[in-house]
C-alpha cells in the first residue's frame, strides 16, 4: 500500500544514502533544497561524514549490520518520499531498496558511468541487472526515445577532471582509514580492504605529474617518429561501453 506522507502538499523529502567520493551526493542534496525539497543523509564511516557539509541533516549508522533492516524500516516511515543510491548492489542499498518499493518510495539509482569518471548513469527503480531495461525489448526501447525531444549534448573534449575523482577517493579512504573510531561496525562492501584502498588512490594521485608528461613526451617522440601518420577523430556512441 503506497504511503502518504504527512509534508505539505507537494513538497518531497529525499533520503541519501552512500554516494560515489566526494560531494556529489551533497552538491545534489543543495539543488534539491533548492527547489523546496527536504534532504537527510545516512552515513557508514567518517568518509560519508566529511564530505556530507551539514550536520543537521545527516544520520550515522553506527549498529552492526544485522541491525539496519530494522533501522532503515523505521527511516523511510519518517515521510521519505524517495531514496537516493549510487549502486544498488550492495547489502545497505538493497535491502533498503527493496523496503522503499514495498512503501511506495520512488527510488533513484546513480552508477559509474561507461567512460569515467566524466559519466554517471541515473535510473529509477534499479540499474545493471536490476534496470528495468532489462525487460524492456528493442522495439519498446526506440519506440521510448521517440518521445524524447531533447537533443543529446555533445561529449566534452575533456573526458572529466580524473585528478578530482582521485583525489577525492584519497580523501575519503584516508578519513575512513585515520578517523573512522566513531564506526565500530563498519566493512566496506568492496573485496580490497581500507588501506589497500587508500594506498591505490594515493599512488595514483602521486605519480600523476610524472604520467603526464611521460604521454606528452612519448606522444611527441610517436608523432617526429612516424610523419606520415594521420590523425583520426574518433567518436563513440552514446551506450557503448569500453
């Protein structure tokens, strides 16, 4: 049976739960104020604190994990009107999901995008496996981007800023890493551990610089090497996935 919250008419409350690193979900979280909605944040580690830049609206979860169905249940019946996720694999997401469809909460689902960290996927309901694309034929598919009037932008030049995306991954796995004792239960969902997280982000954002002028200077040794050689813009269409 569809819940009927109590909030004014029309206006909506978003809950957010784990976000990709850095403040996406938060910057997200602005617009939606923005616009009359009411926004709270549940977070699993110091790492979902820091970067969540306002306290009053943001919950930690600090019970072992056998203790969120329960938890979570009680949330959402705080006239939550829609859940918002990045990545509804893992246990907290989808079991929340699950709780928030049996309650009439519309549910948005983000995703790593195909070329990242310049692309994020959205969906309602459940992305990958869980998108409702799944079920949907080719036929039903084009017949739905026929009702689309908007034009598709044009890829930028510049696939994204990468020294953002890991940098912010550093960040986040250092505070998880060095200040998560207010977190007694948390795991992370992923098979590498804490440390060899951060370890792998801080190597990257490390060796950056020597990367970048290492392809500069092999792409200027490649091109006096080989003067014949023609260059080729290559587009790739939208879906398509490297």
């Amino acid at each position: 049976m569809k819940k009927i919250p109590v909030l004014p008419s029309g206006q909506r409350k978003f809950l957010f739960l784990q976000g990709p690193h850095g403040p996406f979900f938060y910057e997200l979280s602005r617009i939606l104020r923005a616009s009359g909605a009411l926004v709270e944040k549940i977070g699993f580690n110091k790492g979902d604190e820091f970067f969540w830049r306002e306290p009053a609206t943001f919950t930690a979860f600090l019970n072992p994990s056998e203790q969120w169905i329960e938890f979570i249940a009680a949330k959402l019946d705080d006239d939550i009107t829609d859940i918002v996720i990045y990545g509804d694999a893992r246990f907290f997401h989808s079991s929340a999901i699950k709780l928030a469809k049996s309650k009439g909460i519309t549910v948005h689902c983000f995703e790593e995008g195909y070329l990242r960290p310049y692309w994020v996927t959205y969906e309602r309901g459940g992305v990958n496996g869980n998108s409702r694309m799944m079920d949907m034929p080719i036929v039903e598919m084009r017949a739905a981007l026929t009702k689309i009037d908007e034009e598709q932008p044009e890829a930028p030049a510049r696939w994204g800023e990468l020294r953002n995306h890991v940098l912010y991954g550093a960040w986040y796995h250092w505070h998880v890493l060095f200040r998560n004792r207010g977190y007694p239960n948390y795991k992370t969902h992923r098979a590498a551990s804490i440390r060899q997280e951060f370890t792998s982000h801080a190597k990257r954002l490390f060796m950056m610089p020597w990367r970048s002028f290492k392809r500069a200077y092999d792409t200027k040794r490649y091109w006096k090497s080989a003067p014949n050689w023609v260059k080729v813009r290559l587009k790739i269409p939208m879906g398509i996935g490297l």
